[in-house]
C-alpha cells in the first residue's frame, strides 16, 4: 500500500470538508473566504513541515551510508595493500 497516496487523500478530503463545512456556514462570505484562506494557509505549512521532515529525514540517511560505504571502500583498499605487501 502506498501510505504517500494514502497520505494525501485524507489530507485532501479534511481539506475539502474543512472547506464545505465553512461555506455552508451561516456567515457572510467575505468572512467565509477569510476562512478558508487561513485554514488552507495553515494545511500547506503542515504540509510543508512534514515535506521537510521527510526530506531532513532521508538526507541524514542519505548521508550516514554514504560515510559507511566510504568507510567499507576505505577498509577494503588498505587490507588489499596489505596482502599486497605480503604477497612481495
């Protein structure tokens, strides 16, 4: 199951009846417009904190086996010049 997908469909269906519930409101509709301006203002910056969450997340994975296979290569190369040496 892709949890992504899953992620943003429930994401776009409270942002739609967030959006339904306030319209259907009985208020005037410049209020209403404010409304939903600030509510979507508020779910995109969510939205975008998760995003940079994930991304943070995936860097500092990213980065961790990037020093491990530098590591491993490293290790391998100087036990291949010491079998070198032994071999001469």
């Amino acid at each position: 199951m892709n949890y992504g997908k899953v992620f943003l469909g429930m994401l776009a269906g409270v942002a739609a009846g967030a959006a339904l519930g306030i319209l259907f409101a009985p208020d005037k509709g410049a209020n209403s417009r404010k409304k939903i301006s600030k509510k979507s203002k508020k779910y995109v910056d969510e939205v975008g904190a998760k995003y940079n969450e994930a991304v943070d997340g995936i860097t500092n994975k990213f980065n961790s086996l990037k020093e491990e296979a530098t590591h491993f290569f490293e290790s391998g190369n100087q036990k291949i010049k010491e079998n070198e040496k032994k071999i001469s």
